[in-house]
C-alpha cells in the first residue's frame, strides 16, 4: 500500500498519521454530534441505515 497517495479528499494518509493525536477527539466530538443531532452531509449518507 502506499502511504502517499491522497484519499478523495486529498490529503496525504502520512499527513492524517502525523496528526491523528492532535484531531482525533475533536473528529469524534463532531462526528457524535452529527449522529445525536441527526445531521448527516449527504456526500456521507451512504454510510448509514435508515431505521
């Protein structure tokens, strides 16, 4: 696998690894509060069921 190509977002998977301590609480903060609140972005909505 290579570590330096871009995802679609564009940013470097050794970049996200260099940085993963520093974000990762505040990725799932935002990520909890758009589960409880029931806001998906629809480029995201795939990845969950409706119930």
């Amino acid at each position: 696998m290579k570590d330096n190509i871009p995802g679609v977002d564009g940013i470097p998977p050794k970049l996200l690894l260099e940085i993963v301590e520093q974000i990762s609480t505040q990725l799932a903060t935002v990520f909890n509060l758009s589960l409880e609140e029931g806001i998906v972005p629809l480029e995201n909505s795939f990845f969950f069921k409706e119930q």
